[in-house]
C-alpha cells in the first residue's frame, strides 16, 4: 500500500494543518465577505473555537491513538497559557513572540514530569496525572513567585468560570491595579 496524501500515517498532521491554516484565515476571509462587523465578541468566539478544538486534538492523540488513559495535558496546556499571560501582561512581549517560548516551556515541563511516570499504565497512570492536574492548578492560582493567582496579578483577566473569586482590587494584598 502506497504512502498517499490521506493514509492513516499522514491523515492526523495534514488535517491539523489544515485546520491551522483555516482557522488563521477566518478573520480575513469573514472581513472580506463582509461578515467581520462581530469585533471584540466575534474574536473571542474564535479564540474559545481555537483553544477547545487543540483541547480536543490533543485529547485525541493522548487517548485516541496511544490507548493511555492520561489526564496531564490540561496542565501543560495550563503551563503554556500562564506563561503567554504573564510575559503578555507583565512584561509586555507581543503574543506571538511568548507562544514558541510557551510551548518550550511547557514541553520542558511535560518531559520532567513525564520521566518518573513513564512506565504507570491504567489507573495508576490516570490517578498519578490528575494529581499532576491538581498540583498545577492549585500553584497556579495561589501566587506562585508573585506572579500567578487572582490577587497578585491584576493584568490577567478573568473569564466568567472564576468570577466567584475576589478581585484584585477588593483585596488588600497585591498591588494595585492602577
């Protein structure tokens, strides 16, 4: 059997890129059907589509092709999120410039945590990531080095799922966010 453009083997990274390059041009192609009059919400619904779809994808090859019940890739999504943020809002690099920065850093991340649990399977292997999960989570939004959590970090906006927290500006720790 021939090695084509649509074999299983080369079916998964044409079709992400296709996907990358399709979803890089909607903005342009809705501004030019004249379709781009959405702003701020319309951009945000695509950034959501963009974020859930490489969720998805990478649940995908985690569990879809390898077999491995593997819950730890929400945390280095998280890791790769954060630091796009913080060098964003802190120290005011352009997006684009932290992503490949991000990806390092979270693939740096992946690959020391992924050494001491290379050999689990099944249920240890889920048990042992989502505590990875946890643990990531939780250093995260509880300031880690005055950088992350909601009270240390008045640049980095909230989205509706944690508006239960207080704001920076009703907590008297933290600066201010003027």
């Amino acid at each position: 059997m021939s090695d084509s453009l649509f074999s299983k083997r080369y079916f998964y990274p044409v079709a992400g890129g296709i996907f990358c390059l399709v979803m890089a041009c909607v903005p342009t192609i809705l501004e030019l059907a004249g379709l781009g009059g959405g702003g701020i919400a319309q951009l945000d619904m695509l950034n959501k589509i963009g974020i859930y779809a490489a969720l998805a994808l990478s649940l995908n090859l985690i569990l879809g092709q390898t077999g491995l019940f593997h819950m730890g890739h929400t945390a280095f999504f998280a890791m790769g999120a954060y630091t796009t943020a913080i060098l964003n809002t802190v120290y005011h690099w352009p997006v684009f410039a932290t992503m490949p920065i991000a990806g390092v850093l979270a693939a740096i991340f992946a690959f020391v945590l992924a050494k001491p649990i290379i050999h689990l399977r099944g249920d240890y292997l889920l048990i042992v990531t989502i505590g990875i999960v946890e643990i990531v989570r939780i250093a995260l939004t509880n300031n880690l080095f005055g950088l992350t959590g909601f009270t240390a970090s008045p640049g980095l906006p909230c989205s509706g799922w944690c508006s239960h927290r207080p704001s920076a500006s009703s907590t008297s720790s933290g600066p201010s966010p003027s």
